[in-house]
C-alpha cells in the first residue's frame, strides 16, 4: 500500500510540473493514470487520491472541460469531508475549487454559494485576516462586478485591511 501511494503522489508531482511548463496534453495523460491507478488500487480513500482527482479536475477546467472537472472536484469535495472532517482547510480549498469552476462557467449563484462556503471556512480555521480570506473575498466580488453588482462588489473588499477614502481630487471627468 506505501509504494502505490508513494507512485500515486510521485505522478501528482508530476502532473503539476508538467502543467506548470504548459504541458497541459501530457499532464491530462499523468492525471487520468494516476487517478486510474487510484481507484484500481482501492486508494480511494487517500489524501493523494484527492490531489489526483484535484489535479485532473483542475486541468479540465483550465482546457474548458467543465463537465468533466464538476464530477472530479465533487468526488474529492465528498472525500476529503470524509476523510479529514468538514471543518479543514483542503475542505475549503475543494469548495473554492467548485467555485472557481462554476465562476468560470458563469454560473454565479452556484459560484457565490461555494466562494461564501468556503470563505466561511477559512475564517473559522484560520480568522478573519488570513490571505486566503482576501483572496475569496475578491473572487465573490470579481463575480458581483461581473454581474453588474458593483455596489455588492465594492463591500466585500477585504475586511482586515482599511478603508481609504480618495483624497479630493479635480479631473475632467468631474466636470
């Protein structure tokens, strides 16, 4: 069981070296073995698993395969829950995941739902002024923008950092 999880993480390293070079073809062909070799194997049950459906899930949803990454990101959402308890920080990270698919799908209410999710996630875990918290918050409002929400956009700035009015300025555009 030790050696095909440590092959099952040996191609997740791989795949994400492959991607980082831009070789997204090879990297899909990396990640469809590894989460075959997971699932032949009964590694279902494995953080490194998880990182294998993650990973092919992920690469499908930069190629704009996204009824393919949906049934991977659900599957390693249920697992991970699963294995690591609801309340943990790959949780969170596999419900932004699920949101950043459904963003990038332009499904913003199921997007909203998963950012706020796991937004409330990582404060529980981590409190409010943890970076991942600024980085949901500007993902829900990059989607309210996108939806013409700007007022809803604006308040989900960050909380921890302050609020800096402009000074008063003269342009052209005031006039």
């Amino acid at each position: 069981m030790k050696k095909l999880l440590e092959k099952l993480n040996q191609l997740n390293l791989q795949v994400v070296q492959l991607a980082g070079q831009g070789n997204f073809k090879q990297a899909i062909i990396i990640a469809q073995e590894a989460v075959n070799l997971g699932s032949s194997q009964q590694l279902t049950e494995h953080s490194e698993y998880c990182d294998s459906l993650n990973n092919l899930a992920e690469l499908y949803r930069i190629q704009g395969c996204y009824l393919e990454a949906n049934p991977l990101y659900l599957q390693a959402l249920t697992i991970r829950k699963n294995l690591l308890g609801s309340e943990h920080p790959d949780v969170a990270q596999s419900l932004n995941n699920l949101a950043v698919l459904y963003h990038s799908q332009g499904n913003y209410s199921q997007a909203e739902k998963y950012f706020l999710e796991s937004l409330e996630l990582w404060k529980s875990i981590f409190g409010a002024e943890h970076f991942q918290i600024a980085t949901n918050l500007n993902n829900l409002a990059e989607i309210y923008r996108e939806q013409g929400k700007y007022l809803k956009a604006i308040s989900n700035r960050p909380v921890f950092l302050p609020k800096v009015d402009a000074p008063p300025t003269s342009s052209k555009y005031d006039e």
